[in-house]
C-alpha cells in the first residue's frame, strides 16, 4: 500500500455547472455505453468495466470512483491482476476493501470545506483498440469547486489524472492522498520462472548436443 500526500494552492478558474442525473443502468448504457466500456449493477452502486483488445482489462464504480481492479497482458497470453478488490457481506450490505481510492479535503478562507466522494459519470472516450478514459465530476454544493477525476486505460498501463478548478476570488488549498494496494502472485512468479529455466536448460542441452554432433 503507498499513500502520497501533497499540498498546493489553487487559483482561480472557471467552474461550468454540473447538473445531477440520477444514474442508472439504462440510462449509463444508452449515454455511454460502447467505447469498451460496460456497466453492472452492485447493490446502490454501478461497476464500469473497461476492456481493450490486447486483454487490458480494468474496472471502477460508481458514485465512490474507486477503481476496483487492474489486469494487465502477460508475455504468455494470458492476464495478471495487478491491483484487486475484496468484497465481505455484512448486514449493513458489502464492504469493498482494496483498490485505489482518492481522499481530497479542500478548503480555502472563503469558507469552503469539502471532501470529493461522490462522482457522477462525465464522459467516456476512447475506443477498445487504443484507449479507454473515464471522466467522472464532483462538485461541492455550491458548485465553487469542482473536481474531475479522469481514469485512462492504455494497452500497458493504468493511469487517472485529477483537475481541479476553483470559481471563487480565493485561493483554494489542495491537500490529497492515493491510496493503493497492488498484488504480487509469488506463486505465479515462481511457476513462470520455473517454465523459463526448464526452457533455457533445454536450449542450452540442445546447443550442447549440436555442438557435440559438429565436433564428431
């Protein structure tokens, strides 16, 4: 798990007016379904599934835009999940645990205090072959300050981007972290070293007989 925290001060920029639409499954489908991207229901909240046609696979949900999983492509054909998710069934309804998750406090001497952790679903661009990039917003009540959250999947690498934009006379002060938790299969490290040096020793025997044959 890594969590990096740093603090900057914002100035002053333009914030467009978000307005709320409540989500649902049709509704995502129709609007932004497409691009790669699917939609799933969990409980009150909606997983987006995006999938490239390299075997890049990456999922996120909403409203809390914790991104839940990562599978990247290995040299053997098939996928690593490199950052995951577990799921527990308790009475108040599942508890998600893992991922990547976003915790941002912004405040400025106007007033403004808020912690982004609602998102609605902006945008999707992209397309399977290339890219797949998911903008989600979230704004406080007074539509002040605004946040995008923008999630990229590219062929080999996961990556997300933060904006924030800030519509008051007043400087608006950023303090962020990231939290992450990736996973490292030692079983599969081990598996797959093992095939590998059963293949080098077996070039290597191969090489040697050759050499064995030319010298007779």
């Amino acid at each position: 798990m890594s969590r990096l925290r740093n603090k900057r001060e914002l100035p002053v920029a333009a914030v467009a007016s978000v307005p709320y639409i409540p989500a649902s499954g049709d509704y995502l489908e129709t609007e932004f379904g497409g691009h790669g991207v699917a939609f799933e229901g969990l409980g009150d909240s909606y997983v987006v599934k995006m999938g490239l046609e390299n075997g890049s696979l990456a999922s996120l949900m909403l409203p809390s835009g914790l991104i839940t999983s990562y599978k990247a492509p290995m040299w053997h054909g098939g996928t690593l999940e490199l950052l995951h998710t577990t799921v527990t069934e308790e009475q108040s309804g599942a508890l998600v645990q893992g991922g990547v998750s976003l915790a941002l406090d912004c405040e400025s001497d106007g007033g403004i205090s808020w912690s982004p952790s609602y998102w609605i679903l902006q945008d999707v661009r992209g397309h399977a072959e290339e890219l797949i990039q998911v903008e989600m917003i979230s704004s406080d009540r007074e539509s002040i300050a605004e946040v995008k959250y923008i999630v990229t999947l590219q062929p080999d690498v996961l990556s997300s981007e933060i904006v924030i934009s800030n519509s008051k006379s007043l400087p608006l002060q950023l303090t962020g972290s990231v939290i992450s938790h990736l996973t490292v299969s030692f079983k599969w490290i081990l598996a797959n070293y093992g095939a590998y040096l059963g293949s080098r020793d077996s070039y290597l025997a191969g090489m040697q007989k050759t050499r064995t044959m030319q010298t007779d």
